[in-house]
C-alpha cells in the first residue's frame, strides 16, 4: 500500500533581468533551467505503510514512483529475509539504490544499517530518504563502490536518472557482462568488504544483500575473509545463471559453510531470465529456516 502527497515548496524569486551576453544560452540549457525550477516547485513523498507504520520515499520521477509501487511484489523473498533480522544485529545493503530495503530493515526491525551506493542521484535520494524517515542515528549511506580491489576509476551508468539501476565499476560492461555505451561515466572510488572491516572502519555484519547488477562476483571476491567469519549469519546474493562466474558463486558460498535453499530460486522472465535472488545461510539451521518452512529443502548444487 503507497499513496502520494505533493509539498509545495515557495518558487524562487527574482528581479534580475539578464544582459545580452547572460542571454546568450543555448536551447539545451535553456531546457535544463526550467527542468531545474519546476522540481525546485513541488515535491512528492510516498508512503509505504506496513503493521501501523510507513516508509516516507521521496519521488521526484516515475521510475521511482515504480519502485514504491510495486515494494511488496518485486522481491518478496527479500522482504522475508529481512523480517527474520534482530535488533541487535547489523545489516549491510551493498548496492542500496535509494534505499527502500535499508529503511524497510530499519524501520520495521530496528536494525543498524549500513548503506552503500556509488550512483550520485541515487546517493543524494538515498539520503533523503534517511532524513524524512530521521533515521540518522540507525543507519548511514556511504557513496562507495565494493569491488576486489581498492581503486580509483568511474561507475558506468546505464542512465542518469534517479532510481535507475544496471551500472558498472571500471567496465563498461552491462548486467549481461556485454559491452554497452554508457550515457555518463561517473567518477568513482571502491574499496573491499575485506579491507573495511580489517581497518575497523565497519564492524562485521550479520547480514549483507549484495545487488549490483552483475559484479556480485567481484564484491565477493573481496569478501573472502568476511565470508569466513562465523558472525556473518546470511547473505542475499543476486545472480545471474547465465555468467559462469556466478555460478560459481554457490561453490565459494558452499565453501565457507554456507548454503541456501532450493524452493526460494524463481527464475525470471524477459531480459532478466535467469537473474535470480539466492539467499545462503549458515550451518547449523539459521534464523531463515527457522522462520520457513520451505527453507528445509536444501541445494545440492
């Protein structure tokens, strides 16, 4: 359940009338001024209620207004996952977007929540997020990239526009792992799961979703001393079967003790066949088992 509410917001007034040179714009700029100001208008904030609570989302576009929309029947494996947490524990969201599961995880189960989301648009949204729901003090968003290595280099967006999502560090490559031509390369830094924890700059997690879009591989690459770490509890991963080195993700999961369940892998249709959320958890029976019963039939892959 979402609704919408406009804020209006006092235009900006002015008494200034530009010179001829000031005048001498270009058509695209004249455009991207008035886009400008009509946003600086009105705002939208949507609210996602959930048991005599909501979620405040900012939605300055319909691509987010999709987002609000459709919370409760994208992934809602990932809702459940989320609702096993404790309020003690600690949830790291690697590849956040503007936020919805980070807040949803520390609203509703009290969480601390550590964000992380290189794309700026969706950095600045995230934060906002944050701000109307006051969720300061309960979780933080870091504009980083996780990768296996500590670099400095660009993210490849797909699109510049709040919301979206399908971008890469360092490669241009697509969520297929095929070339694509960006619409904006965007400076970035990355740094490893590994290295923050090892400096003490994050403490270790009990849960981590890791959904970036195709270099899920490589953030577990750089994990690979977090994933031996008995406190680490479950990870959601999303994978796409089609990638060789996502399938050999199960094998490094199974590796360090993890394993997940067979009935919670649907595959997907359209250009997202055989991208699918796999949720791993530890030996002995996790709080995910526990919690469904459908978790007992255990992979053998």
């Amino acid at each position: 359940m979402c609704c919408i509410t406009g804020v209006l917001q006092e235009p900006i007034a002015s008494n200034h009338f530009p010179s001829y040179t000031e005048m001498r714009l270009t058509t695209f700029s004249i455009v991207a001024i008035d886009l400008l100001c009509e946003k600086t208008i009105e705002e939208q904030i949507a609210t996602i209620a959930f048991n005599g609570s909501c979620i405040l989302v900012a939605v300055p576009n319909e691509m987010i207004l999709w987002r609000v929309e459709t919370f409760w029947d994208k992934e809602p494996d990932t809702l459940r996952w989320i609702e096993t947490f404790k309020p003690d524990d600690l949830f790291i969201d690697i590849g956040a977007n503007i936020g919805l599961y980070s807040l949803y995880a520390a609203l509703s189960r009290g969480v601390e929540t550590i964000a992380f989301e290189p794309e700026s648009l969706n950095y600045a949204l995230l934060n906002k997020n944050i701000f109307l729901n006051r969720l300061d003090r309960k979780m933080k968003a870091y504009s980083l990239a996780l990768s296996n290595e500590m670099a400095l280099n660009a993210i490849h967006l797909s699109l510049f526009t709040a919301g979206a999502a399908c971008h890469n560090f360092k490669e241009k490559f697509d969520f297929k792992h095929e070339p694509f031509v960006p619409q904006f390369s965007q400076g970035c830094f990355s740094m490893t799961l590994d290295s923050l924890i090892e400096q003490q700059l994050i403490p270790v997690p009990q849960y981590i979703k890791i959904d970036v879009d195709g270099m899920e591989h490589k953030i577990l690459e750089g994990a690979k001393q977090t994933m031996k770490n008995a406190a680490v509890q479950s990870v959601l991963v999303e994978l796409n079967m089609n990638l060789l080195s996502h399938r050999q993700v199960i094998e490094f999961m199974k590796e360090n003790n993890f394993r997940c369940s067979r009935s919670q892998i649907q595959q997907s249709e359209g250009p997202f066949k055989e991208v699918v959320n796999y949720i791993f958890f530890r030996e002995p029976k996790s709080e995910w088992e526990r919690c469904f019963s459908y978790a007992s039939k255990i992979s053998d892959l």
